[in-house]
C-alpha cells in the first residue's frame, strides 16, 4: 500500500514537471518568442516558488495561464529594459570584433562578453525578485543588477547547478520538451530563496 503511493507521489511530480514545462513552451511561442518568453519565465517562476514553500496542489494550467496573462505587460516592459541593454552589447560586440583589432579590441570583446554574462545573471534573479517581492519596476531592475553583482556565493551555486543541467540535457536530448526550463528556474529559484531569507532574517535583526 505504502509502495503505491510512493509510485502515484512519483507519477504526479513527473505529471506536474512536465505540464508546467510544456506550458513555459507553449505560452512563449505563442507571444512570439520576444512578447512571451518573461511572462512564460514569471508564471513558470511563480508555480516553483510554491513548489519549494510546499504549494504543491497548485493547479498548474489555470495558475500558469492566470499569472502569464495578469503579468503580461509590465514583465514584458520590464524585460524589454534588457533587451534593450542586451542589443546594445550585441551591437558593441560586433563592433569590437568586426570593425577593430589589435590588443584594444581582443580587451575590449572580453568586457563587453562580461558584461553580457552579467546581463543574463541578472534576468535570472531578476525572475526570481519579481515573484518573490513587491517592488517598483525601476527596483526590479536596480536590484537584479545589484544581486548579480555582489551575490558571488549564489552565482557560484546557480553556475554549477546549470552546469549540471545543461550537461544531462546535452547527453539526453530528448529530456528538452520536459526539463529545459523547470530544471534551471527551480534551482535558481531555490537558491534564490535562501538568498532571500538570509537577507530578510538579517534586515530583521537590524
């Protein structure tokens, strides 16, 4: 009896899983990729978040599409702020790379790539941020930049938990309809909230 429900514990997990990554697919190709993908990521970052506080009877269709179409328009407002700093490297990049030479340009190309590095930090926590605290939007955006920046312990945590991802991923393909976007937001959002709690049980001692 007690092996059943292991096993129906196990399949709903599975069920769920791939249901919300599926979703995150489906939802971000129907915004056309550029008006989807942020409310697609803050929907998917909204059901981990409950999964890791122990919501999970969430309801994942009607909570995914409910939180994709309410935050629509101000996370795509937000996420174009990055996009926009993020077409303003690639455009610097090509410069650099295409337009100069020397020592200059090879200095040049390893900040500017930094720096790219450094913007897609920053859309992760800045997921992250955005489903866990009430903030303006410039907030949103100062405090993903401030996050990626001094947070190297969490970065180091996310980066290796990535790793490990994009590594099964690559020796099993075929897990990239179930797995590519759940595996990497869960665990940026469960480090993410141990960042969290450190930092709101110490701004409560103050």
């Amino acid at each position: 009896m007690q092996k059943g429900h292991w096993m129906v514990g196990i399949c709903e997990w599975i069920w769920r899983v791939v249901s919300v990554n599926l979703c995150w697919i489906v939802f971000t190709v129907l915004g056309l990729g550029i008006f989807g993908f942020f409310p697609s990521s803050v929907a998917l970052f909204t059901i981990v978040r409950k999964w890791i506080k122990k919501d999970t009877d969430t309801p994942v269709w009607k909570t995914f599409k409910n939180v994709y179409f309410k935050e629509w328009k101000r996370s795509n407002g937000l996420g174009f702020v990055f996009f926009g700093i993020g077409l303003f490297l690639f455009v610097d990049i090509r410069i650099a790379e295409g337009m100069m030479s020397g020592v200059f340009s090879n200095f040049l190309s390893v900040i500017l790539y930094f720096l790219a590095f450094l913007l897609l930090l920053s859309v992760g926590y800045f997921l992250a941020i955005y489903v866990h605290f009430e903030l303006t939007n410039s907030e949103y955006v100062k405090q993903s930049f401030l996050f990626a920046v001094t947070s190297l312990p969490s970065t180091l945590w996310i980066g290796a938990g990535f790793f490990v991802i994009g590594y099964l991923i690559n020796q099993l393909p075929g897990l990239i309809p179930f797995i590519s976007a759940v595996a990497p937001a869960y665990w940026m959002m469960r480090v993410c909230l141990n960042r969290f709690n450190h930092l709101e049980k110490r701004a409560a001692l103050i």
